[in-house]
DNA sequence: ATATTTTGTTCGACTGTCGAAATAAATGGC
DNA sequence: GCCATTTATTTCGACAGTCGAACAAAATAT
C-alpha cells in the first residue's frame, strides 16, 4: 500500500543518507546525485532542517556563480547509546549521528542475567542523566547470542549460558528509550555496511572470531536473518565429522577447529605432549589466553607458531564455505586473531584459493579491532531505523 | 527517487500479484486484503483490464447485498516460453500465466554451445510460429551453471564444460523476446516460492541434486546472488579435508560426497571390490546410473541399499550447514534421490538432528520432480519482472 | 555597469490516493 | 410488489507530492 506519502519518505530517506555519506553537501549537489529536482530537495530539506536533522552551514566555494549553502546532519540532533555484552566485560558507550563516540564505559558481565541486567540498567541510567544536554533517540545492544527475528528477546546464547532472557524490556523501562538487540556479527556486518571503506556494500559477511565464531551476512543490502532470526551460525557448521566435539552437541563445527578457544586449547595439549616448551629466553611459557599465544608466536615460539598456522588453515577452510555458497565482495575478518593477520592471512588465502572459485574478487579483510566493531554495530543499528527505514521488503 | 508514478506502480504490482494469488477474487475482497480504498482499487483494475492483463469473469455467490464481479487473470493476455538446459538433454515448453504448460519439448543439448545454441534457437522460432494465437512475453532460460549478476552471460558451467556463452543474445535476436538466463537451483527456488505450498516464503533453500549439488537461496524474500551472481556453490564446501577429489580443483567438496555421481562412483567401487554383487534373482547387476542405483535398491539389493545411505549421511551433513548458516524455514530437495526419500529422508533428518539447532524448525521437503521445477522456475523468472517488479532495492 | 554562471525558490500542472457520497444490485420481511 | 438492509462499485472533490519552467539571488569575469 503506497500514496504519495510513500514517496516523500522513500525520498527524504533517500536526501537524508546523502547528506550524511557526503557531508557537507549543497542543495544543488543533492540534486544531481539523487536525480530529484532541485524544488524537490528544497522542500525536503526544509523539512528536515525543520525537524533538526540537518543544519545549514557555511557557503562553499566554486569557480562561479552563486556560492551553495552547505548541508551537515546536525549532530545535536540526537544520541545513540550503545551496549556491547561480552563473555566477561560489558562496554557501554554514547556516540552521535556520525558514530563518533562522546563517552565510554565497561562494566562486568554478571553470569546471573537478572542480577546483570538490573546493574545494566542503572549503569545506563546513570549515563543518561550525566548528559542531559542531548537527546538520544535509541539504544542499541549486541551480544554473543541468537535473538529472534524482530530484534526483541535474546533466545539463546551458548557462552553466557543465557536463554529467553527479555533484554528489551527492562531497559526501555528503565530508560523510555526504544532498544533493539542483535547478535554480535550481525551488529559488525551492519557497521561495515554503515560506514568506513566499505560503505554501500549490498554483499559482505561479517566474521567474529573469539571464544566461538560468529558470521554476519548481507545479501542484497540486507542482513540475513533467517526464519525466527536463527541464521548466522556457521560456526557451528561440520567441517570434519571425526573432529572434537563441541557444547553445541556435534563435533567438528568450524568453531571447534579455528576459534581462539580452540588455539588455546591446541597449543595446552600440544604442551603436555612436549612436556614444555622454552621461549628465546629459555623460561618455560604456559598459554592461558589467545593473547599469550600471539605474544609467543611473536616472540618465536614455534609451538604458538604452529598453532596459529592451523588456527589459519581452519579458518580458511571456513571462509571458503562461505565464498562458495554466498560469495560476498568482502569478508571482515573480526578479533584478536587480526594482530597476527601476517603470519594468519596468507594461510587463509592460500587455502581459500585452493578450495573455493575466488571468479567474484571476494576480499578478505582483517579489521582493526581498536575501532570497536560490535559497539559501532549498535549505533548502526538504531541509526538504520532513522536513515534506511525498511518501507517495502 | 520515487514520485506518486512510483506509488502506482507499487500498488499496481500489489493488486495484480494479489489477483494472480488469490483469483477469483472481488474488488472488494482486493481493498480488504491489500488495504487499498476501494476507490483506488476500481481505478488500478480499470488499468490492469485496459492492459488486458486481469478480465472480469462472472459474479460471486454472497448470502446477502450486491454480486460481486469476479476478476481472473487474463491467460491469453501472455505466453511465456521456458528453456531447461540440462548436460543431456534441454526441456522447452510454454506456459500460460499461470504456469501450466500448454506444449513440452525436448532435444538433445549438444557438446558444442555454437551449434546448440542455432539448434536452440530454431527450434524455439518453430515453436513460436507453431503457436501464433498468444503473443509471447518473454524467454526463461535456466542452466546448470553461474551466470552473472544481471543475468545477461553464462560464466561457466563444469557439467557442460562452457564457458563465458552469449546465450541471451542470440536468442533475443532469434525470437525479439527478452531473455532471462537463471541458474538452475535459483530457478528451483524461486518456482517453490512463487506458486504452490511454499508460495510468498521468505526464506527457503532449494538443493538440486544431481551430477552435482546446486543451492539456490532465497532470504529476505530475495535471490541471494551475491557479488557477481557467484553465490549458491555450496555443492563445492569441503566436507572431507582427505575427500576424493573434485574437479572444481579441491577435494572432499559436498557434491564430490553426496550427489547422484558420487553414489554411482561409490557403487562401482564397491563392486569392483566385492568381484560383483547378486540381486535377489541371482543375476549379478551392474548399476551404470543413478536410476540403477533406485531400482537396485528398491529390489533389494544390500549394497544399493549401503550406497544410498551413504549418500543420505552426505546429503544431511551438507544440510546441516544450510540450517546453521542460514536457518530457512523450508529446504526444498530436487533430484532423483528424491524418489528414494522413504529411505534417505530419515537418515537426512538424523544426521542434521545431530548436526543443527533446529530452534527455527527448518522443514526439510522433497519435491515431486513431475513437477518439473528446473521449468517452472523460468517461467516464474519471466513473470517476476510483471507481477513482482524490484522497485527499491 | 553588464553579461554569465550557478544556486536556490516559487508556482502552476500533473499524477495519484483518500474518503465520503452516490449508485447499483441483491435479499428478506411486510 | 414495496421497502429496508446489505454489500459492491463508481463518482468526485480534497489532499499530498513531484515535476519543470520561470524567477530571484549571488558571485565572477569582462
């Protein structure tokens, strides 16, 4: 069902992601690039600089006639509030329109959700009534778990141990602000989308490396959701039937094989094996984190080496599943496992290259872990429903 | 860019995939149903029956007011021609509206595409000028192979091993009718959400099995043809690192396990094993094809029997990744296998029991390959462009 | 000063939907 | 047969939105 009505919000979605991808843009630049008439954008920037949107700047400069007035969102507009929950820590943040982030927290992920969520919710909060001088129009959550598929209750989540827990809820009480929750992955996917070298991508899978693995898709400009919101867990798919078993009650699940947990995991039997191992300096090393394998295979290691390179091939095995079958233009490749991208990424190349047809140019990109990802991914989130509203499917 | 001409056109789309879905059906009904005012409904039929696409058949029986007047899709309004190139053998039909075939042809498909390709165009120009009295719409074209992403060039196909084909362009000269070109699996699945049980699904997986396995995906309510129209090579994950090896280059690939080719590999291995095997009869067989295999099986031969559920772990493991990644509500099998589903389906649903969270309840069906679901789906890649335009991405 | 160029606004034409009222057609009770 | 009731369809004026041409504004080059 579509009126006129339809129309404007089609195109003052369409005016308003322009603005914020290309600020600071003219009226008459607007125009060229969305194709709609300069009267056109006149009346829908109007409307927007009325609804505190967008803001008139300074002229710009050209070779000649009239100077154009330039157009920026206008960053007072609005807040977002961010909350990435993890195994362990739980980082909060307030970013704006452009999502740079204005103020950051963490706090202890609680393994009892009820006890959790109520710390959750004063921490929030609290922040919110610290700056009071903005606005903030949503929150968004992610976390290492299933959610269904209107983004409102969390179904499922193996590593916090978590199951139908209503997240949504207790904070927009607490708040009065609207929440919408997503898995981690999916929450990296839409922040690459979002912004950044890869901006507009309508094909591009997300992949989080950690304890477990996760996968974001994007297909034709969508996230990928499956029924029920259940996609995405192709870390969990079979790639070797004899392997070790995993929680999830199968056994060679891709996470079993290249998760960090899994590098720790080798790199400790591998020890016992040895009955240990001597760094350059000669003092026996013991890894209990993935970080100590990357500090050890930097110092030379081998063993740490050794376990990086399989923790590569595994991976790659995994991302060719994934060229294979949906063949992206990109694969962002998320956690600690990028510092060591070096050693790990021409492994995973190589074996990409021998198991899946690469015809489509799918990149494999490592991502800088320091810009926060799953934090970006919850701005995204919130800021979709503002700048790309789904009006027809 | 959209204007109220945009609006017409969505709700143009609307009412006439709405009469197609739901015909016979009432103006009235339609308002109801589409949530358009009856007024702009009355104007939209006016067009479509101007357009000759919808007529107005007899009046409804109602318990008590004014008869309503039944409108139909118009079948003679358009023909749609659909061609299934398959390694030996190409199925050409045409279909009414409503994809029921009015006339079924084949002939054999010929290892050089240049000389196919004239064989193929002649004998569609035939049947064309055989059937004058409809005027055609278009050309669906489905292959065992990747097309590129706007559907315009064959990009390769391994079974026949061609490779960068015009297909569209010869054909279009030959006949002036515009020329779809889909791969095969896309064109399973699109048919399965088009019409019949799965009609207006968002997220359904087809698997064709045959010489090899394609997956056709379609999320979100969308073809999912990733960069390049490269996606739906699932038959080409590596399930078995020490697997027989693939002539995609790698080993161990899912199709290399699980499809049609691979039982009968299988088979004959075991044969030449075993120095021959004795049916219940006592005559030894030797089973040269797929089909073999069924009947052997059906008759009771042990290791028929073996074969096929060897092939069922396979089919299942690679399902199983379809249900974890992308978590469908339905995953459609085509193939022969199917007819040998009162054996192989349990063990599918065993194995993907074992191997997936089915929280989603993906349902696993096979199809009845009467059905011709390879040629249903080119006439439904036609009709998409009328009834179900892409307006916004 | 004046012509040129580019930006931004104004206004009437056009397209399309909405919603109320009018018209059409059928049933059932009197 | 006549009338109230019910449901379907059409008619028509109001409203929203874009288009496109004309106009006004602002800056530069001559």
């Amino acid at each position: 069902m579509a009126s006129s009505e339809t129309a404007r919000l089609i195109n003052r979605s369409v005016v308003l992601d322009a603005i914020r991808t290309n600020q600071p843009i003219s009226r008459a630049d607007l125009a060229r690039q969305t194709g709609l008439q300069r009267s056109t954008i006149s009346l829908i920037v109007d409307q927007l600089i009325e609804e505190r949107w967008v803001a008139e700047g300074d002229v710009g400069q050209l070779p000649r006639g009239r100077k154009p007035r330039l157009l920026y969102l206008n960053m007072d507009r609005a807040g977002i509030v961010g909350i990435n929950i993890m195994p362990h820590v739980t980082k909060l943040a307030l970013a704006d329109l452009s999502v740079r982030f204005t103020t950051q927290e963490s706090m202890p992920t609680l393994p009892n959700p009820k006890v959790f969520l109520e710390a959750l919710c004063a921490r929030v909060q609290n922040l919110l009534s610290a700056h009071r001088e903005i606005t903030y129009e949503g929150i968004g959550v992610s976390l290492p778990g299933r959610v269904d598929y209107l983004g409102q209750r969390l179904v499922f989540a193996a590593n916090l141990g978590w199951r139908q827990i209503d997240i949504k809820g207790p904070l927009e009480r607490a708040t009065g602000l609207p929440v919408q929750l997503e898995n981690a992955a999916n929450a990296c996917a839409l922040s690459e989308v979002w912004s950044g070298p890869h901006e507009g991508l309508r094909d591009l899978i997300a992949v989080t490396v950690s304890e477990g693995i996760g996968t974001g898709i994007i297909a034709n400009g969508q996230l990928v959701r499956g029924a029920n919101g259940a996609a995405g867990e192709f870390g969990h798919v079979c790639l070797d039937e004899q392997g070790p078993p995993c929680n999830c009650g199968s056994r060679g699940c891709w996470e079993v094989l290249a998760s960090n947990a899994a590098a720790v995991r080798n790199y400790t039997c591998g020890i016992s094996e040895n009955s240990g191992k001597r760094n350059a300096s000669g003092r026996r090393e013991l890894a209990t984190s993935f970080a100590d394998i990357l500090s050890l295979a930097d110092r030379g290691d081998l063993k740490a080496q050794e376990t990086l390179d399989a923790m590569a091939h595994y991976l790659g095995l995994g991302i060719a599943m994934l060229v294979n079958g949906l063949s992206p233009s990109v694969i962002v490749i998320i956690g600690e496992v990028t510092r060591a991208w070096k050693r790990v990424g021409p492994i995973v190349e190589q074996v990409v290259k021998e198991r899946a047809r690469m015809d489509a140019g799918t990149r494999i990109v490592p991502t800088d872990d320091t810009m926060q990802p799953r934090l970006r991914g919850t701005i995204a989130l919130v800021l979709q429903k503002h700048f790309r509203p789904r009006l027809f499917a």
